[in-house]
C-alpha cells in the first residue's frame, strides 16, 4: 500500500500553510492541542491561537462570537465532545449562520484504547440535522489537507470530520478538491462500493479481492457528507444494481441512511451497510477494533458477495 | 445624570413599556415579566450608552449588546423600534406567521439584533468570542451582555466568565437581570446562587450591584465600566414585571397571555 499519514496531521499541516496566507484565520482548542495537532499552529501563530481550557461549549460559543467579529475561528477537538456542545453548535453556529469551522479529530473507533467512552460514532448523526451544515469527511491526508483549505473558503459553517490513525493516501495530490462532490476512483458495473472516511482504502481494498474474483466494484469516495452528490452515487449504485455503504460511525444517521433517504424514491436497488451497528465501542488497538467491530475490507467483500450473489432473488409465494 | 436626562429617559421608558403590553396582548404570548424587569436597564443602554445609529445598523464601529435572556425579546424590540431601528408598527405581528419577530431573537431577519439567543446559557460565551474579535480588529466597540439570575445555572456562564477574566477583556460587560424569579419559581429557592458578587470577584472581574430601575445607579454603572481595566459584571436587582402593579414579582407572568381586562388596567398604568 502507499504511505501512511493521518488526517490530523494533514489538518495541522494545512492550518501552518493557512496562517501564513492568512491573517483572519483564528484557532480555537479545549485543551487537547497536542493530539489534534493545533500545537503546531500555536507554535508558528501563538497571539492567533486560543486555548479555552476544558470548555466545549465555551468553546464553540466564543467561536460564533469571533465570526460575528469577521474572523474564520477553526474550533477543535475530539468527535466525541462535539456532543458535548451540541445545542451550541445548533443554536449559535448553525442557525446563527455563523462562520465557524468546526473540526473533529479522533472520529469513530480511532480513540481506541481511551475505550468506548471516547469513541464518536455519532457525529455525522448529529451534523446531518442541522439545516444549512456542511460535512466533510476527508479520506486521506491529501483530500483532508485541502478539505481544510476548502472549509476556510466556504462561507458558512462547515463540519470537518478527522482521524486519529494513519492511513493510506488514496486519492491523487492533484485531484481538485470541491465541497459537495464525490469521486469515482475505480470503476465497475456489479456492486457500487460507497465509503467515506478512513475506510475508503478498506473499501479499495475488498475491491481488488472481489476483482480476483471477477466481481467489478465502483469505488466512491464521498468526501462531502451534506451536501450529498446524489448524482455521483445514485449513478453508481443505478449501473450496479446495488451497493455497500462504508463509514466508520453508527449505521444510524450516517452516510448510510443519507444514501438510503436520498436514493430510495429514485432508483429501485439494494443496499447494504457497513458501519458500527447499535453499539458502543471497546478498547483495543484501532485495527483490532475495526476488525471485531466488521469495518474491515473482509466484511466488505464478504457483504458485496452477498449482494452480487442474490441480485435476482427468487420470488417467494 | 440631570433631571432633564432623567426625565426623558424614564419617558421613553414608560412608551417601551407600553409597546411591550400591546405586543404580548395582540400575540396573546409572550414573557411580559421579564421583559418589564428590564425596561430602565435597554432604555439607558439604546437611549444613552450604546454608540449605534439606527440608520446604519451594520456599521461595524458600533457597541453591541446580546440578549442572552432572549425570552425577553419583546423588551428589546419594543426597544429598537423606540429607537427607530424599524417600524413600530411591526411589534404587531410579535411571534405571529411570517414576522421578523420570532418569540426569540434571530439574527437576520430585524435590524439592531446581534445574535439569535434564548436557548439559556450561551450569550456570555458569544460576547466574549465578540469582544475578543472586536479588539483584534482595534475597533473600539464595547460588547454588552444581558443574562437572567436563573440563566446562571446553565453551566456554560462559568466556563465563559473564567474565560473572559483568563484573557483579560475588559470591552466586555455582562448585565445580570438580577429579579429572582424564573419559569417555576423563586431563584433562590429553585437553585441558590450564594453570593454572586463574591463568586465572580474571585474570577477577576470587577462587580457593582445596582438597583435596575434607577437611572441614576444604571448611569453610573455603566459609565464606570469604560473605564475599567477589567471585565465588569453589573448585578442589577430588579422586579419582575415592573410598572404593572398585578405582574410585579408574580412568577406566572414569567409567561402568559394578557386577557382583555389585563390589558385595559395595565395601559392605565401606564398612562
């Protein structure tokens, strides 16, 4: 596989490239700068950095108050605590309208040995709701450092979803990055795999297998969670017939279920997912989990099979 | 403050608080209480303090105020439309379909309204974030937050007034509607506050305790802040449902329809 790399880094890369460009771009943490990488724009840009100690709400609060002053506040910290802030983020980000970057690192399993209590795979649930929220929800480093850069530029609030682990750079540096489109990376007329996230290599992965096998994937990266380019996905899922729905987050009010509701009155088809099913999360290494918990390219596969395999299901009496 | 000053602004004030009846009776909804609690407090800000003209709403050298509070918003647009920031006419269509005037404030819609508030809790959080940006942009505005004593169990109050004393703002001053009463009751009885000065103090903000519906107190207070080196917290006591003698210090009135007769006898009082 390639180079490994994590979206946080990309997000503490792309924040240093920012900050010298510029000068409105303002940094906000509760206090966990050193794991969300925002210490090393604190470092460069110390008077534009803001520590709110452990205080979400204070935290995203502050934020709508810097927009409102003209400034592009980034508000920082774990997926799981953006719960913690939620009615903030409803009320003074979202429907404020207020121009407030909030950025999520160590989404879904990847907070894995802080155990279940620290695992946010819920976040895009709670996002989705929110009338006028864009979500991105960048693959790798690449995608994830011009995500940054496409979030300071989009005027409103936007949701940047991150991860914690390394993971294989899948999409081309040169690739232009747009809010509110999904790429096809492989093409293929059986089974339309559809990921976001950190499990889009999983997903590139099961294709290669099943095309040892002589199943042909399409690949989808879906970047932009909100909003969904339902043109791109439902022309996959349409020339395959089906498609598995990959994210590492809960089955329940993900991509899964934005997929389903934005495809379902469209084309007649089948569709599966991957994803946490209605459970917390455990302790252990971030693979082990991912593998215990059926976010792997294994179960892709294994999933994609057993939609292939019953594309003209009998009909019973 | 002369009695000349005194006079015009308890004047205006009696006129705010005559739209703040008319519009709750025509919406037959609305929290007339702590409105009025506030009446003195909007009438020295709008009419004395706050450097803003109604014609340039957006000018961005002007002071801000949030209502935090922001159930209260019929104080404040009986306020704004006083001052000439839209027509009086449209606090007739207070929370009805189709108006600007939402039952909580919303950013947008009506001039003069900074931020959409009302879900309690949020406003000093979102001055100081204000006031810090403010201050980067060397503008001289100054941030003015106005939050109820019952508000102050919402925890994000704390994290915010620790907040604004750790960066040292001091454009920033914070109202508390000091009436003790909230939705089901007395404050104190519901959750105690203890010595709100004292606690807040011990932040490093400066606090004054006044009485809200003395213009002179609400004069001096606000003036001193200006020249304070430190975040301000103006403590003003107050009486829920001030100026109409059957809503005063009655917690129904923190909500509730205004009948007919209501109406008749509270516009006497007014007169």
């Amino acid at each position: 596989m390639n180079k490994l790399k994590a979206t946080r880094d990309a997000y503490g890369d792309a924040l240093l490239e920012l900050g010298a460009l510029r000068d409105d771009i303002l940094v906000l943490d509760a206090d966990l700068s050193r794991s969300t990488r925002t210490e090393w724009f604190r470092e460069c840009y110390p008077d534009r950095f803001i520590n709110v100690g452990i205080a979400e709400q204070n935290l995203v609060g502050m934020a709508a108050g810097l927009a409102m002053a003209g400034f592009i506040p980034f508000a920082t910290t774990y997926a799981i605590f953006v719960g913690r802030a939620y009615d903030q983020i409803r009320q003074a980000v979202a429907f404020g309208q207020a121009n407030v970057k909030i950025v999520a690192t160590h989404a879904g399993l990847a907070a894995s040995h802080d155990g279940g209590s620290h695992q946010g795979n819920e976040d895009l649930a709670l996002m989705r709701v929110l009338p006028g929220m864009t979500i991105l929800s960048p693959a790798d480093y690449h995608e994830a450092k011009q995500a940054v850069f496409a979030a300071a530029s989009h005027p409103g609030p936007v949701y940047l979803r991150l991860q914690k682990e390394p993971v294989p750079i899948v999409t081309a540096p040169a690739q232009p990055f747009q809010i509110g489109r999904a790429q096809i990376l492989r093409h293929g007329r059986d089974v339309a795999l559809i990921a976001t996230g950190s499990l889009l290599c999983q997903a590139l992965e099961a294709a290669a297998k099943l095309a040892n096998e002589g199943i042909e994937s399409e690949v989808i990266n879906v970047s932009t969670i909100k909003p969904l380019d339902v043109t791109t996905i439902s022309g996959a899922i349409e020339r395959c017939g089906c498609g598995v729905i990959i994210e590492e987050h809960s089955c329940i009010g993900g991509l899964y279920e934005a997929v389903a509701g934005a495809i379902s009155a469209r084309i007649p088809c089948r569709l599966a997912s991957i994803g946490m099913a209605d459970q917390f999360g455990s302790t252990g290494d971030w693979q082990e989990l991912q593998a215990k918990f059926g976010l792997s390219s294994q179960t892709i596969a294994e999933i994609a099979r057993q939609l292939v395999g019953v594309s003209n299901p009998p009909i019973s009496g | 403050m002369d009695d000349f000053n005194q006079n015009s602004l308890k004047t205006t004030a009696c006129a705010i608080r005559r739209l703040i009846i008319e519009s709750i009776y025509k919406a037959q909804t609305g929290h007339a209480g702590p409105s009025l609690s506030l009446v003195e407090v909007l009438t020295a800000l709008y009419f004395r303090h706050l450097k803003l003209r109604p014609s340039d709403p957006d000018d961005p050298t002007r002071d801000r105020l949030i209502l935090s509070k922001g159930h209260a918003a019929p104080v404040l647009y009986a306020t704004l439309a006083q001052a000439g920031f839209f027509p009086v006419e449209w606090l007739d269509s207070l929370r009805k379909l189709g108006s600007p005037l939402q039952g909580h404030p919303n950013v947008g819609l009506v001039p003069g309204i900074e931020a959409s508030t009302g879900s309690l809790g949020q406003g000093i959080s979102i001055s100081l974030g204000l006031a810090i940006g403010l201050r980067r942009r060397q503008l001289p505005s100054r941030v003015y937050c106005i939050v109820g004593d019952g508000e102050l169990q919402e925890g994000q109050n704390w994290e915010a007034m620790m907040a604004t004393a750790a960066f040292k703002v001091n454009n920033l001053t914070v109202i508390v509607d000091r009436n003790g009463l909230q939705n089901d009751g007395a404050t104190e009885t519901i959750m105690p506050l203890g010595d709100l000065s004292a606690k807040v103090e011990s932040f490093g903000w400066n606090t004054v305790e006044i009485n809200g519906h003395d213009f002179n107190q609400i004069d001096q207070a606000l003036s001193a802040v200006k020249i304070n080196d430190r975040p301000t917290m103006i403590i003003a006591h107050t009486i829920k449902g001030k100026g109409i003698s059957f809503m005063e210090g009655i917690v129904k009135w923190h909500h509730h329809p205004i009948s007919s007769e209501e109406y008749q006898h509270a516009m006497a009082e007014l007169e």
